[in-house]
C-alpha cells in the first residue's frame, strides 16, 4: 500500500515509524514531515492545511490510505473532502471532529448522555462571563471553546485571575477564534490520565493508558504547554477504573455521537481525572495525543493499518489490541524559552547513538534539515526522547540515560517526567 501521513509533529513520527512496521506497507508518504520523518518517509512540501493540494497529490501518487495526524485538519473537514473523491482516509469528518473542536459542543453532548464531567456553564459573551463569576467557587477553570494547541486552559485561583483570564480568553484573544466562547468549568482534583482508542462508528478498542506532564517546569510549575512528557502504563489506571470507563464513558461516547447523526470512525483521546467520585471526563480530542503517542504506539503489537482499515471498514470488532507488558517514558526536549519566546536553528548531535538501541526512541517534534544534511531545532518542542523498561522506573531510567546523548544549543527538559509515581512503586 502507498500511505500519505499528514502533520509535521513528534505525534507524525510516531505513526511514520509505527507504519513503516506493518507488512502492509509499501511506499510512505508524509506532508509536510520533518527530518525525523523523512527516514520512514518521502516528506512532501505541503501544509496540512492545503486540502485540495494534499488531494490532488493524494490522486497523483494513487494513495492508498491517507492518515490524518493533527487535530487542524480534522476539525476542518478534510476527511469529508477526501471521501468526496473516493479517496479512502483515517480519521473523523468534520461533524464528529467536532467533539474535539468545541469544548462547548462536547460538555453539552456529556451533559445529555449523561456522561460524568466536571459541572460548567457556556458563554458567548466577557460580560455574562464576568458577572457569573461574582457568585462563582474559586478555583475554577476557564477554558477557550476551540482548538488553542492545548494552551487555552487557565485554572484560576480567585475572582481576580478569573477576570483576568476572561480578559485573555475573550477579549485580547490570546488563543485566537478558539475563545469566541468560553466554558467555565468546576475545578475538580485527582490524578490525570490518558486514555488513547481505535473507534468504527459503533465499536471502540482501548489502547493502553498513559499520563502527561503539561507544565513547561519541574514541580508541575510553569505555563501549560503541549507536553513537556508523558509516560504509560499510568498506575492509577486500575481494573476497577477501567470497568467504570467502559461501562459509562467509552462506549456511550461512541454511541451518543452515532446518536447524534455524527459517527466517529478514527481516534478519540480521553483525557480523564480520577476524582473521589469516580473517573471524570476532562476533555476529548479526535487524533492521537502527543506526546501520548510516543509511549503508546511502541507498546502496540498490532499492525496499526490493519486496525486503521478495521476502523474504516466498520470491522473493528473482529481486532482485539494487544499491548506489551512493560512501560515507556517519553521526556521532550525542548527549547528553553518554550512556551514563549525561544531561538531556533541549532544543530542536534548525539540521534545516532540512539538509532543503534534497541527499545529507545527519538521522534521528532520540531526538526528541519539545512543545506548540508544536518538535523536543526525548528520548534519549542524539538525532540520527544523515549525508552522503554521492564517497569517504570526502568524505563524511566533509560529515557533521561538516553537525554544525556543528545546535545544542542539552548536544550530544555523537565527533570521529573514518571518521578512521583515512579517513587510509589
């Protein structure tokens, strides 16, 4: 099969590298990649917002499947617009994309299936938003209605933060259109967890569990970011938690949104909190996370177009996915000044001394080639280290082993991905 990869990001590499596994894999295509990429796949110049260039290249090449990795694209239709052309595509069309790409939508969708979430109102307008937090609980969260890159979440301490964050959320729109409507939402607690799955439309396969660090500092301090790492299995993720998922949260996602006219056919992300009273879902996103990705995908022993094309074909239930019995650690090395200001350009040493081990990783965020050859910093998020171990603290081991490798000018990480619970263990 010839396969087309759109994205450009640690998450596509992931996929790149996982493709490149499956037999049934011929010729791997990816727009517009990145330098980690381009050792799976012929990169592509375009951006994976050109729809009609991506489907006339789709055409050209005689793509057999084309894989849509980010969120942008899916939550714009291109889905639909490959469909129309009788290409054949993973991923959701854009009426059920839309469960990512309005936090609205998806809490209202909760609310009327009676899904379990944290407790929220919608508002259109700074004004309503203001005068509702006068009467509000502190802390509370704010959260921008569309899709900000996973950065439009502010939790606010107080009624002077609060006003504050509907300032930058509303008015300054510091995330753009995302925050023409703003949620307000019950602060809730516990631990946070990560659940990845393969959807048809009526069956859903869970992937193994994971958890992310989202804080730019140690400690949990700093601004949000993308994902500073992320590990799995997460320890919390219990049978007894699972049963509960299954039962009032998986599945009647799936089937509220067949409900709802909109079937789902690709990837729902569950990022869920473990609260006193039970799991809680936080948010959903239509694509596989990253770096969720990064741990996820080297512990899968299926063949991921095998499980694609189930996903496609409405055959899902015949898959059962299997997963490695052991963990992966991803630490993302970034450049410092990320999530705000930070240079780029700098030449990375040290990739090849982790191509020749077994079991660790380097997938590429934010990485270009320049006129020699040479691999550069092209992002905030340049490299998503991973290595995995027969537990945790094996693998967590291994991955910051595998940082010390890596070299390049300005490098950032966190010191603590997998810390607290690898300490429990």
């Amino acid at each position: 099969m010839k396969i087309l990869i759109v994205g450009s990001g640690g998450r596509e590499h992931a996929i790149a590298w996982k493709i490149a596994q499956s037999k049934k894999a011929e010729k791997i295509y990816c727009a517009p990649g990145n330098a980690g990429i381009a050792e799976y796949a012929e990169c592509v110049s375009i951006g994976a917002m050109e729809f009609d260039k991506l489907v006339a290249f789709a055409k050209e090449k005689q793509i057999d499947l084309t894989v849509i990795g980010m969120d942008d694209p899916l939550v714009g239709g291109i889905v639909d617009l490959f469909e129309a052309e009788g290409l054949r595509v993973f991923g959701p069309r854009k009426n059920a994309a839309i469960l990512e790409g309005s936090k609205a939508f998806s809490k209202e969708l909760m609310k009327k299936y009676q899904i379990p979430t944290a407790d929220y109102e919608i508002f259109d307008s700074a004004d309503a938003a203001l005068t509702y937090l006068e009467t509000a609980s502190f802390p509370i969260v704010l959260k921008a209605d569309g899709l900000a890159l996973g950065k439009g979440v502010l939790i606010c301490n107080n009624l002077e933060e609060a006003r504050a964050g509907v300032k930058t959320i509303m008015l300054d729109k510091q995330f753009g259109a995302a925050g023409n409507r703003l949620v307000i939402e019950e602060f809730i607690t516990g631990p946070e967890v990560s659940v990845l799955s393969f959807v048809d439309g009526n069956t859903i396969r869970i992937m193994t569990s994971a958890q992310d660090h989202k804080r730019a500092k140690d400690g949990d301090r700093g601004l949000n970011t993308g994902g500073m790492g992320t590990f799995s299995p997460s320890p919390f993720y219990t049978e007894e938690v699972d049963a509960f998922c299954r039962k009032y949260i998986y599945q009647p996602t799936v089937d509220a949104m067949k409900a709802e006219g909109r079937v789902f056919q690709g990837i729902i992300f569950f990022g869920l909190m473990l609260t006193e009273k039970g799991p809680r879902v936080l948010e959903y996103n239509a694509r596989f996370g990253d770096p969720e990705a990064q741990v996820v995908l080297p512990r899968m022993k299926n063949d991921i177009i095998e499980v694609m094309e189930a996903c496609i074909d409405g055959k899902l239930s015949e898959i059962e996915l299997e997963f490695e019995e052991n963990a992966a650690v991803c630490v993302v090395l970034a450049s410092d000044g990320y999530p705000e200001k930070y240079q780029k350009g700098f030449v990375i040493d040290g990739l090849e001394k982790i191509k020749e081990k077994e079991g660790y990783y380097a997938f590429h965020a934010g990485t270009k080639f320049d006129s020699d050859g040479k691999i550069l910093t092209n992002g905030g998020r340049v490299l998503g280290v991973t290595a995995k171990g027969e537990d945790l603290k094996m693998a967590r081991s291994n991955a910051y082993q595998a940082v010390e490798w890596i070299t390049f000018e300005n490098k950032y990480f966190r010191h603590d991905i997998g810390k607290a619970i690898d300490e429990t263990n």
